[in-house]
DNA sequence: TCGTCCGGGTCATACGTATTACGTCGTGGC
DNA sequence: GCCACGACGTAATACGTATGACCCGGACGA
C-alpha cells in the first residue's frame, strides 16, 4: 500500500504472494495456459481484499488508448444532446468505450487548453472552427456543416423541411411566414433554404421571413411583427421548437387562436413540443439515431478506416397545431 | 517523432538542441533562474513547430493528478445540469480545473467500470448507493439526501414550498391540491412534507394529493384526478414544472382557466416555465450556484480539507399562474 | 591562489501498468 | 540418463512526463 493510500497492482501481488506480472496477467483476463486457476484465485481475492482499482492513467500511458471519447456539445441546456448521447453511448459501450461530455460554449473560442487523455472526438453542432482547439484526435462531426474537413452525420434538414412546407401547402395555406433563428449555422440556413425554395415553387405560393434569437420573447416579437402586417401570413413555420412557442404566444396576444386563426409548426420535436397547448406539428430529428452513426463513424476512424459522411432523414410530425387556413 | 505520429517532450528537445528536462522545466513555466531566456525561447519555437501536446496520460500520472473533475447526473435531458455545469465549470476554470460530464441513469445500477483519471466527482440528484461505482474519488452530492455520508450541496426546497405554500395560502386558497412526482428521492419527499405541513397549519387549510410519474401525460391524468372531485381543489401544487405543465393540461380539458378557475404552480423554474401560457408561478432553484458551491467543497475536500453541508434559498417567481381563487 | 557561489543546464529516477523474453521445475520419451 | 518440453511464473522494460540531485565553468571575495 502506497503512502497515497491507493494500492497498485504491486500491493495486491505482495497480498497474494506473487508478482505484479501475474497480477497483471491475471486481471487482465489472459491468463489461460500462463497461471494456475488456484493462483488466479488468490490474485482475485487479494485484488477485492484490498479494493484494488487499476489506475486508468497508468494503464492509457502504457497502452496508448484510454477507452474514452469525448462528446463535445455547445450546451447542455437542451434535451437534444441526450439523446445524441444515449444513443453515442450506447453504440460505444458495445465497443468498450465510454463518453464524457464536455460541453462547450462556441463564444469561448477555441481555446480550451490540452484535454485529458482521450482517443477520439464526436463534436456536435458547431462549426469546424473548433477542431483545432483539440490536440488532433480523431474529430467526428455531428449535425454541423458537411462541408468540413472532418466526417460528418448530419440531419437532412433540407428534407424536413420541404416535408413541413408540403403539409401546409397541401393544407391549402399560400402565405407563409418563416420565424427563423438569427443565428449563422448550417443547419438554420439549410432550412431557410428549403422553405423559400418550396414555397416559392407552389403556385400562388408567398413567404415573408422574420428573425429571431433563440428564446422565447425573442420569438415573440418576430412572430408579432409578422402577424401585425395588414397582409399577414396564415401559417407560422418556426426553425426550432422554442420559437414556436414565442409564436403561439404572439397568436394569444393578438387575440388569435392556434390552429383555427393561425397554424404554427416547429423543428425538432424536444420535450417542449408535447407540453405547449396546442400540441405542436413539428419534425422530429432522430438525435439518438445521430449519436450512434456518429459513435459508429468515429470507431471506424479509429481503426483506421475512412468512414463516408452520411445525413439522416427527420419524420414529419402531424399534432394540433396546424389546420387549413381561415376562410 | 515516435513511430506513432505524436511529438514526445523528447522529440522537442532534440529540435531544440537541448535536453528534455529542459522542455519540461520551460513548458512548465516554473523556469526563471534555471533557463536562458534565449534557450527558453527556442524551446518555445521548437514545440510550436512540432505541435508538441503534451501527453496528458503520463502528466497525470506523473503528478499524481488530473486536473479533471467529473460531473456526475442522472440524465442529460434537463436545462438543470445544465446550469449546475456552469456554475461548477466557472469555479473549477479559477483553480485550473476542468470539468466533464458522465450521463448516468440510475437505472443502471452502481456499475460503471473503472474510470478514468479523475481527481474528483460531482454527483448531482443521485442517491447514495452510487458512490460505490467510483473508485473512491473524493465526493461531493449535489441536491440529494443530506443525510448521506458524503458532504453535500442541497437546495432548501422545503423553505421554498413552503414559500409557495404561503404565497396560495395568501391569495386565499384553502383548498390545497399537490401534485406530486412518483418518485422516491429525497427532494420530493421533502417537498410533499413542507407543503402539507404548511397548508395543515393554516386555518381551514384542505389538502389532497395525486402522484404522477414525472411526464407531461402522467401529470395531465393525476391533476384530472384531483379536478374532477366534486370537491375540488382551487389551485394544484406541482412538485416540478414539467408537471404544472400537465396541469395546465387538465385544466384546459375540463374547460377551466388559468388561473381564473385554478391557480397552479410549478418548482424549479426551468426554460419550460416562460414557454408556459399564462407563464408559471414557480420557485426558482440557483442551479448555478449549487454547482459553484459544490465545486468550492469538492476543491476544499482535494485540499485536505472537511467542507461542511449546506442548503441554498430558492426565490419565489410570481408570475401569471397564480390569483385568489374563484368567488 | 583558492574556496565559494551562482547561473545554466543535464542525469536519473519514479509514477503504475502491460507485455515480452526469459527462467525453473517436474515429467515423459527414448 | 539425458534432452525436450509443457506448465507456471517472474524479471525487465517501456510508455512520456516532472523534478530533485548533480555537474560545470566562470566571477568574485578574501
């Protein structure tokens, strides 16, 4: 027993009467043929007698790989991010890997100092910027601009989002007015992207656009600015779930009701879009599925394959929120 | 250049015409009065071009620490943690500390496998049986059972029920429904016994309680439960936000208004609670704080030192949920 | 002239583990 | 009786870093 207080492995084989090779030998669990089961025995009972705990630090320097990969996430303040992490998790632990998570705000730059002992890198949602804040693990990059260097899993935004304008159109709405994010990522100007494109391909089809932070009094006031106009738009299309809860706020304030006065879609589908009354019509991403391709992509990387970028398509979900337009 | 790709501190040396102990005193930073200006300069020079890391794993062990600290919660998927992460993050960035996640459903049992290097851990809303799934790190809980063995950080949320409790008691409310969360952790307990303390104390006070697992459907159906009493309560208590958002729920189903008909309140006031229509009377949790405040005791423990266990106030939100009950 | 000290570095070592190459002892074959 | 071999372990080493113990040449005081 060390002065630490920790023992090692040389203190569990002083314990059993051997040496820390065996010890070694025997915890490692490849010990058929080399060690006599009844050594391996007292190896195990003198390990448990005295609590033994490999030290992982020790153990990654000699191996050269510590079993853990990083998922970096901009904050943890949204569901999204757990469930790209069960579903990393997930795929990892059956590999033998754990992640952590290091969520990191973008504004911080990127900086963030030499990471700890780590074999790769799942960065979700930001931009290709931060890849050399990392000391040039093996980066794969989730729902971010798949133009970057590095592999990518993204959403196909695109597509959920031609989905949404395909069910308001066909709803018979014409005005569309677009609550979208003010914030210059990917994923918000691929949606942009593909409602104008949609909507201005119906016939007879017109788009106003507004934008907004991403909060709910923020969302608010887009959401009022574009229902004011004397030729306001029958159906709201919001970028994310959080502005269409600003955007049925709007509604209430202008003494409009949701559906019937005014549809309001989201993007997303987070906790929030069950709890809002009306239920919200949204586009569910499948961020579990997103975290396991992801998890998948960079295992492959790290075994020295070059895995192929790839997008997963989001479903359609019809709830309260929309309706055929007012008379 | 090892055959693995990676600079070692020798590698640099060798660029540099100097010995490694020299790299290392220099990039330590603990060099003046050992090193040349000159020599220190081209040692600089010699790693940048190198893109020299250091290897994390063998500086860990090496010093015996990690400067890593691991932030342990039972779910990623609440604003919470998020806010706790800060807080703990901003204290742990001051004493040169870093802090990273681990996702761990309870569910899961006190497995976990050995981790990795870690100075110490941060459990948040976990009971106690986990701490056997560490490998004997130092511990501090956050918002669990005080009467743990470990030291820990709690919210006072029997004062802040209590609070709440008081604020309905002085609209005018006598008849008091609880929704409670079905779920046996020591902070709804804590909170189902102040509220009916406080509402049995008053005069007159009636209470009546429905359980609900903590989802909006869940809630929806228990505050149905306690509405369709023919002697039913005028304002419904809600042990979390997640449920008044049930509340809400049920009120609109039987044709009620917020709070015209039926005050609610939540607790914790997270995102949901100004998402909410009207928006929700609840008691504010310094999530931040606790984080901070655990991160401080965790900090002091790695010191040698024997942090005491303390509470933190909530702050009672007033907002558009709650009025005197109907004539 | 000699001892001392100091600036400027280097050598050697230890942290705890996994693994490779080597020993030792008993047994069986010839 | 001797060699080979299998069964069972052990000694030694390397991973990359930080650091305390040394080392050396020159300046300076006595």
């Amino acid at each position: 027993m060390t002065r630490n207080g920790r023992p090692t492995s040389r203190d569990v084989a002083q314990e059993a009467g051997v040496s820390q090779s065996t010890v070694s030998l025997v915890l490692g669990g490849k010990w058929t043929g080399r060690v006599s089961p009844g050594t391996a025995r007292a190896v195990h009972e003198a390990a448990t007698r005295l609590g033994y705990r490999p030290n992982e630090a020790a153990r990654t320097l000699r191996l050269g790989r510590s079993g853990t990969v990083l998922l970096v996430v901009p904050t943890l303040s949204s569901p999204f991010f757990g469930a790209v992490y069960t579903g990393a998790a997930r795929v990892a632990a059956a590999h033998g890997f754990r992640v952590v998570v290091y969520p990191w705000p973008e504004t911080e730059g990127p900086s963030g100092g030499p990471f700890e002992a780590i074999d790769g890198i799942l960065a979700s949602s930001m931009t290709a910027g931060v890849l050399g804040g990392f000391g040039g693990a093996p980066v794969v990059m989730l729902d971010s601009d798949p133009a970057d260097a590095a592999p990518t899993v993204d959403f196909d935004v695109a597509e959920g989002m031609t989905r949404i304008a395909e069910h308001v159109l066909g709803l018979g709405h014409r005005h569309v007015g677009h609550v979208a994010a003010a914030v210059d990522e990917w994923t918000f100007r691929s949606r942009g992207q593909a409602l104008i494109t949609a909507v201005t391909d119906a016939p007879g089809g017109r788009f106003s656009r507004a934008h907004a932070a991403i909060d709910v009094a923020a969302a608010r006031d887009a959401a009022l600015r574009l229902l004011r106009n004397r030729d306001r738009p029958t159906v709201l299309v919001c970028d994310d779930d959080l502005l269409a809860a600003g955007a049925y706020k709007a509604a209430r304030a202008l003494g409009l009701e949701v559906p019937a006065d005014v549809s309001v879609t989201g993007f997303d589908d987070v906790l929030l879009a069950t709890a809002l009354e009306p239920e919200l019509t949204t586009v569910r991403l499948p961020a579990a599925a997103l975290g396991a391709e992801g998890m998948a992509a960079l295992l492959e990387l790290l075994d020295g394959g070059a895995p192929r970028s790839r997008s997963l398509p989001g479903d359609l979900v019809v709830r309260d929120s929309t309706a055929p337009p007012p008379r």
